[in-house]
C-alpha cells in the first residue's frame, strides 16, 4: 500500500507539472522546452507501467492465463518507449517544416522544473520493470559517448567509479543532457539573439530521446515475440550438455525456451530415455538442472520403445479336394499359416512392419511415433522355409530335397521310394504290359 500511495501521488504531481510545462511551452514557442517536456510525459507512462507491475505482482495464475500476467509489463514497457519515440519523430518534423522564433521567458524555469522533477520521480519511485530493461538492453549511442569519457574522468578521480561506471542510468543520462542543452539554447539567444538554436537544441534532444528508447523498445519486442535472450543461450547449451549425459538419458529434443516476463524464463523439453531407467529418477534429476535457470519448465519423459521389426504378410490359403500341396496361379507355392512366425500368432496385435513401436487397433497410436518414409510399401512375403520356391516345377509334385550321400557313384539319384522314381517305375510297367498284350492279340 506505500508503494501504491507514492505512485498515485507522483502521478498525481506528474500531471499538474506536465500542464504547467506545456502551458511554458506554448509561450515560449520553444520546441525544444517541448521536447524536453515530453520526457515528463515519459515518466508518467513509466509511473503508470509501476503500477501494472504492483497489480501483477498481486495477481496469481489462471486456467486461462497459465504463465500469469507478467506479459502485461512487457506491454507497457513496449508502448511507453514507442510513444516516446513517436513524439521524438513529430518534433523532428516539426522542426523542418515549421521553425518557429522562441522566446526566453520562462525558459530556464522550465528546464529546471522539468529536471528537477524527473530527477524527482526516477530517484524516488523503484520501477522494477524499467530498471531490469535499462540493465539487459543494449547500450545506446549516447551511453556509449558518456562511458568513454567516464573512463578517462575516473582515471583521474577514482571516487566516480561507482556512479559513472559501467555505463550510467540511461534515463537520468537522458534528463541531464537534454537539461544541458536548453541551458546552451537560452544562452545564446540571450547573448547573440540566435533563435536557430532552438532548432538544433530540440532536434538534439528528439534524436538522444530517440536512442536511448530504441534498445528498450527493440528487447521488449523480443520477449513479445517469444524469442530465447542471448545472453543465456550458452547457459542453456552448457545445461542441455549436462542433461544429456544423465544416466538413463538417451536424447533430448524438440527444446523450447522463451522469456514469457522480465526475468522470468520458460522451456519445454522432451527427453527419450532407455527402457530400463526410472522415469521419475531422471525427471528430478533434470528438472534439477534446469529449474534454477528456467522457472516455468515442462519436461516430458518417454521410453524408449524400440524393437527389432517385424515383416508380415497376407495369409492365404486354398484347400485342394486331393490334399495336394497349396500352389499359386504361377506354380509357386504359397504362405500357409504354418509359415507364419509364432511370435505373431501369440502376439494377438497389430505390427508396424516398417516403424520399430508396436500398436493395438483400439488403441491410439503411440506417442511420438511419426510417419516415416516407406510407411506404404506393400508387405514383403516371405515363403516357407521347408518349400524350395526357386525350382520351377514345384507344384508338379516333384521333391527337392537333400539326397542321401551313401556313395560316390548315386549321388544325386533319387531313391526308389521316392515320387521320382516310383513315377518312372510305373510308366516303365504300364508300357510294358500294353506291349505284351498288342503281340499276344496279333500272334496267330
């Protein structure tokens, strides 16, 4: 509730001074005062901005809104720089299409009660969101001006280190270089009556103003985009390194990690571990080693489920009057179901012939299990080991099969019990007989 009261109070004074400052303005007829004015418009959308961060701290997450409201900064952060360069851009045009002739009355009040109130606000009200910002945005051209004269200032005075150095707050940087500026304007038209410049000045003032919101709009637009921060990718390799030689990890993929706020990182990982690994085991382990660095992270485990496949095919089976062997329309002899693997029968499921995860019909397919080229090759068939498919004749009865090795000289002859031999014999006895029986008719 304190923090509440002091923002709505320097709102509150945010607005009686910005009113004062545009009415000084208007007699002036000073565009620079006006551009310096619209950096205490500035610091009432960075006051409003504090408020939303208070309201989201309060607020906790929702079924509809699982990773809070902590975007709802980010926004305000992204609007506030964007208007601020919108005025920057309008006093820009402006300046060349209208220069006017200003005035110095109340000039130099204005720039002192314009600083002295920023200085004001930025020193006495903790804006969180602004100030992790300011720290991990890029510096601005103005900063990096400023550092390399801090440096050789603080190699005289050491004592300025800690104020000027590594870079210093961007937006009192900003209030006392624009400040500054006016000072130099109301200087010399007071001396030379050089109204032009007030034009330089205000164009000054838009183009610092300009620079040092750009960094800040360009990092919120990344976290609204969802991007991971540089700043932490080699952090989250050197952690992704760490996982993937946990015992029982196999692969880690299809890794994601955003910014949902300031300072707040999400991730989602999926982690294939061996059959024989605990899954529980793992998931604290990892989430062990990624939880300090992302505080949103969803890790989902699963088996391996890799098994040696399976090559199936149509079944089909004709049963002949005679009980002969089963042959093909080409005379080859087809699958029966004496061929097919014990494994299959037992199984009582459907196998993937070409993917190495098993799946039941009513069941839904299994997770992760992607179409994998060749999933629409029609089935390979594989013929009875006991059939011999490479002899041509093998549905005229004839037998293949291995010959007794009694001898050197019948190596190779089938033997007389055999459905050769016995096939010969006959037709050797019926052609015989039918002989002797035409010589006995025709002898006298």
């Amino acid at each position: 509730p304190h923090e509440l009261h002091m923002i709505l109070l320097f709102g509150s004074l945010n607005l009686l001074c910005t009113g004062c400052l545009l009415m000084w303005c208007s007699s002036t007829n000073s565009m620079a005062l006006t551009a310096y004015t619209y950096l205490t418009i500035f610091d009432l959308f960075s006051l409003i901005t504090c408020l939303i961060s208070s309201w989201v701290t309060m607020k906790k997450p929702s079924q509809l809104y699982s990773f809070g409201f902590e975007r709802l900064e980010v926004l305000a952060v992204f609007a506030s720089t964007v208007l601020v360069q919108l005025g920057a851009l309008f006093i820009l045009k402006e300046r060349c299409v209208y220069p006017p002739t200003a005035h110095i009355g109340r000039l130099l009040v204005g720039t002192f009660v314009a600083l002295f109130f920023n200085l004001l606000t930025l020193l006495s009200v903790r804006n969180k969101p602004f100030a992790y910002v300011s720290e991990a945005a890029s510096s601005s051209w103005l900063q990096e001006h400023v550092a390399d004269l801090s440096r050789s200032l603080c190699g005289i005075i050491p004592g300025l280190s800690s104020v000027l150095l590594p870079r210093m707050n961007p937006f009192v940087l900003i209030n006392m270089a624009g400040a500054l500026s006016l000072c130099i304007t109301y200087m010399l038209i007071e001396i030379n009556n050089y109204n032009a410049v007030d034009t330089a000045s205000a164009v000054a003032i838009a183009l610092m103003t300009f620079g040092t919101m750009y960094p800040m709009s360009v990092y919120s637009g990344k976290v609204l985009l969802q991007t991971t921060p540089s700043h932490i990718i080699g952090q989250l390799d050197k952690l992704l390194r760490e996982v993937s030689t946990l015992d029982g990890v196999l692969e880690v993929r299809n890794e994601h990690f955003w910014t949902v706020g300031f300072g707040s990182l999400a991730g989602s990982a999926h982690v294939r571990i061996r059959r024989d690994a605990n899954e529980q085991l793992v998931l604290a382990h990892v989430t062990n080693r990624l939880l300090p660095l992302v505080s949103t992270l969803t890790v989902q485990i699963f088996k391996d489920d890799w098994t040696r496949p399976l090559l199936t095919g149509t079944l089909t089976a004709s049963s002949s009057p005679s009980g002969a062997a089963l042959t093909s329309a080409e005379g080859y002899p087809a699958v029966s179901s004496s061929s097919v693997p014990p494994l299959m029968m037992s199984l009582g499921r459907e196998l993937d012939p070409l993917t190495s995860t098993p799946y039941k019909p009513s069941s839904p397919p299994p997770e992760f299990s992607f179409d994998t080229p060749g999933r629409n090759v029609q089935p390979v068939v594989l013929p009875n080991p006991g059939h011999n498919t490479h002899r041509p004749y093998g549905g005229l009865g004839l037998t293949y099969g291995a010959s007794p090795y009694t001898g050197m000289l019948n190596q190779g002859l089938a033997r007389p019990s055999s459905s050769l031999g016995l096939g010969i014999y006959l037709k050797i006895c019926g052609t015989f007989s039918r002989r002797c029986s035409i010589s006995r008719m025709t002898t006298p």
